[in-house]
C-alpha cells in the first residue's frame, strides 16, 4: 500500500498565499469588529490555496473508517449500513423547522409520529407503555431502573439490590448503581446463558430486579428467561431486559410475553441509525401496564383527535431529557419500520443470525470458540489458539487494519480471555464475509510464521501504532517542523 498524502495542512502554507480571490476595494475600508477585539495579524495561521484545502480536507475526509466505506464488525454495537433514504427523510425540512417550542397545535404531525413508533414499538415488543425519551440505551436502563426503583417504593417495599449476570452489558451495572442499587454479580452457566437454578440461590427479600442483556455478550439467547422470570415475580422483583440486541429477536420474541418486565432498545443499533462516534441516539424503554404511573414525564396522548403531551402524571419519575428526545433518530426508526414491515423486520433478524453463525462456522477450526453454541447475531472467539505465538488480541486486532477492516470489538466480554467479539450484521454480503474470514485466517497464519509482523501491526495506516493511554492523555496538536 502507498503512504497516504502528508497530512499537515502548515507543509504547504508559505507567506502570501490566498484561498481566495477578490476584486480591490473601491469603497472606504471600515472594520465592525470592535478595535480592541481585532488581532494585529494571523500569526501562526497558514497561508494556502483553495486547492489547497479541498484536498487537506478531502484527504482527513478519507481517513475516517466507516461502513459506508468498509466492513466493522465491532460486536455489540451493530454497525450496520442504513439506508440513505431514512436519513434523507429525517432531514425533510418540516421536520428540522420545528422548534422544539412550538405549541402541539403545530406540530401535530411530529406528535403522531412519536406515537406512531410507539405503537409500532409495543407491537414488536409486547409492552403496554413506551417512552422514547431517552438519549441511549445507558440513558434507558437508568430510566428502566429508576422506574423500578419507584414503583417499589410507592409499595412500601423498597429493595437495595439488583442482580446482574457477569455475561451482561457493562452499563447495566453502571445503571443500576447510578439509580441507587448495590449491584451483585451473578455467574452464567457454562453452556453461556443463566441458569434458573443459579438465580435461586440468589434470590431474597432484598433484590429488587434482575438485569439481564437477552441475547447477551456472548451472542447467546438466555433459554432459561421465562423461569428466571416467574421465579423473581414470586420474590417480589422484577425482570429487567436490555434489549439493545433486539436485532437478534425482533419478529421472533415479544419480551413482554416471556416474563419480562421493563426493558430498553437501542434504536442506533437495531433501527437505522448507526451507533458509535458518539452522535445522537435513542433508547427507548417499553413497560409493562404496571409501571403505568411512574413513567417519564410527558407522555404523549391523544384527545379529541388532538395530540398533546401530558405532564400531569403525579407519581413520575420525573423528567429525564429536555424537548422531544433526539426526534431525527425517532424518526428513522419509524420509517425503517415501515420499510421493512413486518415480514422484512424478520427477515432483518434471519440475516443477523445467519450471517453471524456463517462466521462461526468458518473460523471455528482456526481460532478458540470457549462457548461453542449456536450463537444469535454474534459470535465471541477467544486468544487461546494464537497466545502460543506470542501474539495478543491487540496484536491481531491491529493486523485486521492492515487489511482495509475495521477490528472487532476486543477483551470484551471479560468472561473471554483475550476475546475477539464479531457482529457481522444482517446488511453484509456473503462476498465481504467471505473476504473478512479469508484475511481473519490468513492473519492466524501470519501468526504462526512471523509474529513480529503482528506485534508491529499496523503498518499501513496513516499512523502506526499509538500509545493509546499517552495519546489521549498528551494529544499532539501542534505541527513542528523538525518532527
Ligand atoms: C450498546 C449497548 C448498550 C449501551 O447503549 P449506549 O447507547 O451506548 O448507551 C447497552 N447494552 C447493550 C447490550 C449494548 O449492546
């Protein structure tokens, strides 16, 4: 591969250089800047053409990885692609127009939808109540559990703890001890899901609610759940699902009808928007009919024909975000939806699920699988079959780079030493699977052979490999000439 272009945008800057031609000034010069604000001079700044910054920017433009340039199978975090025509439509400008304090009789349109999705939300799911409030799905376990937490309360039962499988997500546990919960670690089985017989050593007077992620992070599908669920009903707690694999279920399973009593989505994952790079998400939270009185504030009703948000909900928990939520994402989760339909929403899940056991299947025989199960729409190997080598996760993680992908998600879950966690996501083909399996074994080989290769890996991305902790501790942000 050929270096990319030098990246400094001061390497072409020299003394007099514009990115911009004007005609002379035949008119007095004046300035509406106030004196004292104006600098003296640009020192410092560069001095470059037009072309010149089109192709400086153009050039940081491209590298950036994303999936519209190339496969990333980070586990967990469903990259998929989503059609362009959803984001198309969340930016119609009816919809970017509307502030955010117009009165309901103006935008009308934008309430219906809210309820539309939920609607469609309760349908997919089985929940008698939706908010779609909340900003991610950390955000929704912590509406979730302070839902909980509430409705304990106002029975006159308030509890201290919430049991949390070690196969869970990392936030659940950050959730729960944020709603005011002492957290108490649970271990899965060995086949890779909880055991109901687990959970009733577990149980007493103090448990509030069990957190379970359905599938979890091993990509597999808590069997046992229904009787994990009867079992806290009758301890007087309740069951918690984080649904933010839902792309795993949908179609398939309405959580509502398994025993499931509170649980979240994740719609930058499951519902065309893309997660990561920390831009704007929804987590909604479905419940059951229970919960009905503590719910976030406002909800959104129709009377008379008229949509309107009601904040007279007395026992809420109170409001958890400003406005209308992050309503650009709401709105493509419905027109995916509506897309897709019922059928296609299905078939979504088959894709998932295939493309991720295709995977499995293919690399079994290469690298350690410890929980050799059929998974659901992810698949987690371990380092056992190349730590011979002297190669760590990372090691191979940044080999993949070399080979145009981005990495799976890695060490993550902790339950798998060294894991390597692959979510292939229903939107790939089987060409670009077979690709990725193609270089994930040629990569073990390389391994095998030549181990420094890895060790030094990445060798032809614009940089190599950075001291992570340093990097984000001492950024460089300043160019000097004699580096
Ligand atoms: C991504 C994810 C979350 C957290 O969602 P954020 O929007 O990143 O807060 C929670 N649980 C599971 C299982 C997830 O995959």
């Amino acid at each position: 591969m050929i270096k990319k272009r030098e990246q400094i945008v001061f390497k072409y800057s020299e003394e007099g250089k514009k990115g911009y031609s004007l005609p002379p000034l035949d008119v007095e010069k004046k300035s509406y800047i106030p004196e004292n604000l104006l600098k003296d001079e640009n020192k410092g700044m560069p001095e470059i053409s037009e072309l010149e910054v089109v192709r400086h920017f153009t050039a940081l433009s491209h590298m950036n990885y994303s999936v519209d340039e190339g496969f990333y199978p980070l586990g967990s975090c469903t990259m998929k692609y989503n059609p362009k025509i959803n984001e198309k439509i969340s930016s119609f400008d009816n919809f970017l127009m509307a502030h955010p304090y117009l009165p309901y009789s103006l935008v009308q349109g934008n309430l219906k939808l809210m309820k539309t999705l939920e609607d469609r939300l309760k349908d997919l799911t089985g929940f008698d109540y939706f908010t779609l409030f909340p900003s991610a799905g950390a955000h929704g376990e912590l509406a979730g559990m302070m839902m909980i937490r509430k409705r304990l309360e106002l029975d006159g039962n308030s509890r201290k703890i919430v049991l949390i499988p070690d196969s869970a997500h990392g936030t659940n546990p950050a959730s729960s001890h944020f709603a005011g919960y002492a957290v108490k670690e649970i271990p899965s089985g060995e086949k890779g899901y909880l055991e109901a017989e687990t959970v009733k050593e577990y149980l007493n007077e103090d448990v509030a609610a069990l957190m379970m992620t359905n599938p979890n992070t091993l990509g597999v599908y808590e069997k046992d759940i229904k009787e994990i669920a009867e079992l806290l009903h009758k301890n007087g707690s309740y069951l918690y699902m984080d649904g933010a694999n839902f792309n795993a279920l949908m179609g398939y399973v309405k959580p509502a009808e398994i025993g499931v009593d509170v649980l979240h989505l994740n719609l930058h994952k499951t519902f065309s928007t893309p997660h990561g790079g920390g831009g704007p998400g929804a987590g909604p939270v479905g419940v059951v009919e229970k919960f009905r009185d503590v719910l976030p504030v406002p909800v959104i009703r129709k009377k008379d024909g008229v949509y309107y948000t009601d904040f007279n909900i007395p026992r809420s928990i109170g409001k958890i975000r400003s406005f209308y939520g992050n309503f650009g994402v709401l709105i493509k989760a419905l027109v995916y939806i509506m897309e897709l339909g019922a059928e296609g929403l299905k078939k979504a899940t088959e894709f998932a699920v295939l493309n991720a056991n295709y995977i499995r299947e293919k690399l079994k025989d290469t690298y350690e699988l410890p929980y050799n199960t059929k998974t659901l729409h992810e698949v987690v190997f371990s380092e056992n079959s190349f730590k011979k080598f002297g190669v760590k996760t990372v090691d191979l993680a940044k080999r993949i780079l070399d080979y145009g992908f981005h990495p799976p998600t890695v060490y993550f879950p902790l339950i798998v030493h060294g894991a390597l966690m692959i979510e292939p996501t229903e939107t790939e083909s089987k060409t670009t699977l077979d690709d990725f399996i193609d270089v994930m074994k040629k990569i073990h080989k390389e391994a095998e052979e030549n181990p420094e290769l890895l060790k030094e890996a990445p060798h032809y991305t614009p940089v190599k490999r950075l001291n992570e902790v340093l990097a984000a501790k001492k950024p460089k942000l300043k160019y000097k000439e004699e580096e």
